[in-house]
C-alpha cells in the first residue's frame, strides 16, 4: 500500500513539473521514424544503454545525465564520470518509479526496447522518449547528429569533429585494405549459432572491411541457424561478439578463452576452414558496435587480411581514449572550444 501511495505521489509531482516546465521545444525524428518533441534546453537525460553515455560524453554532455543503468553502473572503470549516478534499472526493464523522480527532460532508450509500456508510464508524466540505437555503425552518424541537435551547439560541433577524426581513419583502414583478396566470412552475435545478418551492426563491420559475408542472403538482421547452416556455408574466417564485463581484465581473458574454446569444439566444426586455418575471432561488442566501432573495424581488418599493413586498432583506441577529436574540434571553433 505505501508503495502504491508513493509511486502515486511521484507521479503527481511530476505531472505537477511537467506542467510547470512547458516552454519552448524542438523536434527530432528517432529511430522509429517518429516525430518527437522534446523540451529545450534539455538539461537533465536518463540513458537507458551505454552506447548513449558513450556518446554523450563524445560531446562532453555528461553534466546532463542524471541516471543510468545498472549495466553501465558496474562498468566504472570505463564510466568513471557516471559511476555515482543512480540507477534506473535495467535497459530493458527500467524502473519507472525512479525515473519519474528523476525528472529527466528526455529518457534515451533501445530502439524497440523497452516495449511501448515506456511510452505510456513517461509521457503523461512530460517526460520526452527518443529511441535512438546508437550502435549500427552505418546509422551512427545520423542517430549522433540527432542527439546532439537536443544537446546544443557546442554538442553538435564536437559531434561533427569526431565524425571527421573517424572519416580520417577509416580512409586510412581501407586503403590499407585495398586491393587484397576478399576471404568469406560469417559473424555470431552472442546467443550460440546466432548469425548476424543485413541490418545488424555486426554485418555491417564485415562489410565496412570489405569481407565476402555469407549471410548476405538471409534478408533479416539475424537468423537462428545450426551446424550444418554453417558447415554447408564454410566460411574462411568466423567472428563471434561476446559482451565482457570491463570490470577485471584478467576475466575478460578468461572468458575471452573460454569463448573461443567453446566455439572450436563444436561437433564437427574442425570440418571449417576457418577451424583449419586458426581463423575464428572473438570481438568485443563494445567494439563492434556503438561509437568505438572503429577499433573494432580496425582489428577485423587486420585479422581478415594479415597481409595488409592495416592501422593498429590499438593506436586507435588510444587516440578515443584520449579524445583525440577535441583539437580538431578547437580548431574549427578559433580555439575557443
């Protein structure tokens, strides 16, 4: 009963401040397609992915944020500058109690998760929901651009900047590529057997590394197939994405390891070429997909052509860590940036 009761009384003092912040506002088109307006100047954001706090802090927007996920919570070392902030829940599972007394501006969310229940918990509360993926790397750059429309233009300038630093990059990665054989490849998402397919960012890396993908047919983002799916294919090389804590690199080895065993020892699997050849990788998803998809581009070019003088993924890394962007970004603003 008392939580009914306090859950009823966040609601009304939200729809009491969403009253009382009506005021201008601007509108942007999500990943949906949807028109969605939201408040300006947004100065509080829940994000319901990493990707998205990755991305705002690309822009250096973190004082927006006032809450984040429990996934994100645990990653501290990789998101120290969030690490105090609350918790919101779960991604796909938010609690809507404690977003509601957030009182965020906007909540950035999945694009298809969490259902439709967060539109109809948020908006009657004045709290805008923009569903941007902000992990396929061919629709990165528009869904960016977006967020950063609701940011401002400081936002949207360091947004342009990074595109630039990561245009540069990927120039040299394909340069370095050009002109080698194209082997055939096939990539796994986590679930076992999971093939990515058209539309999903994992196939979208294998096609920026110009591989031959053998999915190409399949017409969906992924596709459950079995063994035998994959022995008839025969693929030269085979990339499986594993989602790794970031909280103990001595784990992620091990279960790196562990990943890679798993993956060889499937029945009949030594059938493979790729088996044969010692050429199954496992990638990173932080690295396959969201802002850091370079490196990852970066590291699948390398292992798919290991005759090619491919720029090192870890020099990569080591520029997005230091935001290697920010001159360039200074530098078209008069240094005033």
């Amino acid at each position: 009963m008392n939580r009914i009761l306090g859950w009823f009384a966040v609601l009304v003092l939200a729809m009491c401040s969403a009253t009382w912040a009506q005021g201008p506002e601007t509108v942007v088109t999500d990943s949906l397609g949807r028109s969605v307006h939201i408040p300006v100047p947004v100065r509080r954001v829940v994000s319901l992915s990493a990707s998205g706090v990755e991305c705002i802090r690309i822009m250096e927007r973190i004082d927006t944020l006032v809450g984040i996920t429990e996934h994100t919570k645990t990653r501290k070392a990789q998101f120290p500058e969030v690490a105090r902030l609350p918790s919101v829940g779960r991604g796909f599972m938010p609690n809507f109690e404690v977003i509601a007394e957030l009182r965020p501006d906007v909540i950035l969310a999945w694009k298809t998760n969490p259902g439709p229940e967060l539109e109809r918990q948020l908006e009657p509360l004045g709290i805008a929901v923009l569903r941007l993926d902000l992990t396929e790397p061919g629709k990165l750059p528009e869904e960016m651009r977006t967020l950063a429309s609701i940011l401002g233009p400081e936002a949207q300038k360091r947004t342009e900047a990074y595109w630039e630093w990561v245009a540069r990059w990927t120039e040299q990665i394909q340069k370095s590529i050009a002109g080698q054989p194209k082997p055939t490849v096939l990539a796994e998402h986590f679930t076992p057997l999971r093939i990515a397919g058209p539309g999903s960012g994992l196939y979208d890396l294998t096609q920026m590394a110009g591989a031959n993908n053998l999915a190409d047919d399949i017409g969906i983002r992924s596709m459950q197939v079995d063994s035998e799916w994959v022995l008839e294919r025969n693929p030269q090389c085979f990339v499986k994405s594993i989602l790794l804590g970031k909280r103990n690199a001595e784990e992620d080895t091990r279960r790196t390891d562990e990943c890679l065993r798993s993956v060889l020892e499937r029945d009949n699997w030594q059938l493979l070429d790729a088996v044969k050849e010692n050429r199954v990788y496992i990638l990173d998803s932080d690295i396959a997909s969201g802002p850091r998809y370079l490196v990852g581009l970066a590291e699948l070019a390398a292992w798919l052509y290991p005759n090619a003088s491919v720029p090192s993924g870890k020099r990569i890394h080591e520029e997005w860590a230091n935001a290697a962007w920010i001159p360039m970004y200074k530098k078209d603003d008069g240094g005033q940036g």
